[in-house]
C-alpha cells in the first residue's frame, strides 16, 4: 500500500513539473539571469566615491537578513549576542551571489549599510570587517 502511494505521488510530481515546463515554453519567457555586481572592482577608489541607492542597499540587506542565517553566537563565554551574523560569512554570501567581484567591494558594500544603519556591530565598536565579528540587522518588521 504504501509503495503504491510513493508511485503515484512520483507520478503526480513528474506530471506537475512537465506542466510548468509547458507553461514556461507558451509563454516564452527569458531564462533567468545572473544579477550584476553592485560594485566592480574598477569602481573602487574610495568608499566616499562609490554611488549605490539607498533602497539597493536596503533590498541587500533585506535579502541578506533571510538568506544569511541569523543566530545566537557565545564570546566567549559568558556573553551571548542573539540574533546576529559574523561579517566573514557575510562576505563570502556577497562574493557566492556575485553581488560584488572582490572582498574589498564586499567590505565597501559593508561600510555603507554600516553608514545608513541597515547594520551595525554588536557593541558599536567596529566597522564593517571581514573578520568573526557580530552584526545585527536594523530592518523595520
């Protein structure tokens, strides 16, 4: 009995994605494509110089917030930092997406979500680093 189950909700799965295949073909849409970096390496020359919009930042630090894993983190004992991310794993989550090109723009990208104050370290006491340092989001619910 239960192996005629699996069977047929293998057969219902694979009727439902060659439906969406078909769905896909009529209406002909373009294949997804890969976003562009924030920030090339050509345009770094100062963070002062470096022209993002407020609401892309906004928008990466919305989807950061849900992608990169919040956690509780211990320092290091006795101290425990919730809902928070290290700045390390931030950067490798700009570099993997290819929102930026190199760790400096990552770090760049950092300081200036640091400056609006979409993020801010957990003691207020560093810039955005590429280091095991603790962060919190300020994004309105």
């Amino acid at each position: 009995m239960v192996k005629l189950g699996r069977t047929l909700l293998r057969q219902y799965e694979s009727v439902e994605k060659n439906k969406f295949a078909k769905e896909r073909q009529k209406a002909s849409l373009p294949p997804p494509r890969e976003a562009s970096p924030l920030i090339t390496e050509s345009e770094l020359k100062t963070p002062q110089e470096v022209h993002i919009q407020y609401a892309q930042l906004v928008a990466l630090a919305t989807r950061m917030s849900a992608e990169i894993g919040l956690a509780d983190h211990k320092y290091p004992v006795f101290r425990t930092y919730k809902n928070c991310f290290v700045g390390r794993r931030a950067v490798a989550w700009m570099l993997r997406k290819r929102l930026v090109t190199s760790e400096k723009a990552a770090l760049v990208v950092g300081n200036l979500m640091l400056q609006c104050g979409l993020i801010h370290h957990v003691m207020l006491q560093h810039a955005f680093e590429n280091k095991r340092l603790y962060y919190r989001f300020h994004l309105d619910p």
